[in-house]
C-alpha cells in the first residue's frame, strides 16, 4: 500500500471506531440503566442522538435492548468495513463483509470493556475517586459483568481480584476469534 491508502485506511479505522465505541456506549449505558445525568454520559448522548434518534422512529427497542443502536453498530461497522475494502483494493463477497461486520463489532465490544477495566484499575490506585463521573460510569458497565465473577471467587479482603479474571477472560476470548480469523 501507498502512503494515501495507509493514511486512508488509518483514518477510517480511528474514526469510524471512535463513533462505534460512542454508540457501543450507548447501547451498554442503556442495558445497564447507567445514570444518563452524568456529564460522560450527556456526552455520549448528544454525539450519537445525530444518527440514533431518527434510526428509533423507524426501529423500537425490544425490551431492555435499544435495538436501534445495535443497528447503528452494525450498519457502521459495515459501512467501514466497504470502505477499507474500496480504499485496499480487495475483493469480498457479502458473507465476508457481513461475517466481518458482526465480529468487528464483538471486538471492539471486547476492547471497550478491556480498556475501561484497565483505566478502572488504574484511577482505583489514585486515592479517593468517589464523586467522579468517569468512576461512576465505569462502575456502572463493569459491574454486570465482575458480579458473577466475584461470586465464584473468595473473598481476600481489599484486593478485588476480578477485574483481572474478567481481563483474561475477554483476552481468551479475544485470542479465540483472532485464531479463527474472526477479530482484529
């Protein structure tokens, strides 16, 4: 590749991923009934109710499940997908556009959370974070998903040990699609 399609493809990727994640986010903010008062939250709100909200005059929710931003997700992360394959210059058939749209989208789901538990990890070293709308918010994803974890693990007093459980966990995962091709 020429230095145009590298820095084209560079740009598609960070830019179409940063909107995904938003609405990823948004999506998870909803199905984990996050507080939509916090300031992160109005953030991700007003980036994504551009796209979002004429896409839920046509599709509702179901149930809990905003459906219009799984369909949002998906639709971008084809979108983004066509167009590396237009700026590469590669042939593929629709099934690999579609295969590649739904397993791009698990991973970034994957990435997200493996990214906000690292950072939760991080600010947890930094003295008292209570009040910080990142803190919350953060809380507010990955307990869903530490809760089982923290069940099955015994208790060692001040060390919560199922952020990193939870850590490999979503690598093996990761490591799984990579093997089979399925993930970035």
């Amino acid at each position: 590749m020429n230095a145009l399609q590298n820095v084209s493809v560079f740009l598609i990727e960070t830019l179409f991923s940063m909107y995904i994640s938003a609405v990823i986010l948004r999506f998870l903010l909803a199905l984990v009934r996050a507080n939509f008062y916090n300031p992160i939250s109005q953030f991700i709100v007003k980036i994504t109710n551009p796209l979002l909200v004429p896409l839920r005059r046509i599709i509702p929710p179901v149930g809990k499940i905003d459906s219009a931003a799984v369909v949002l997700a998906l639709g971008l992360t084809a979108v983004k997908a066509l167009l590396l394959i237009g700026v590469r210059g590669i042939n593929a058939d629709a099934l690999s556009i579609v295969l590649y749209t739904v397993f791009d989208l698990i991973s970034a789901v994957i990435h997200l959370y493996i990214f906000i538990l690292i950072v939760q990890a991080v600010m947890s070293w930094f003295g008292n974070n209570y009040g910080n709308p990142m803190v919350d918010l953060f809380h507010s994803l990955t307990e869903p998903l530490l809760r089982p974890i923290r069940r099955i693990l015994p208790n060692l007093g001040m060390i919560d040990i199922s952020p990193m459980v939870a850590l490999l966990g979503l690598y093996v995962i990761l490591i799984i699609l990579q093997s089979y091709g399925l993930a970035a």
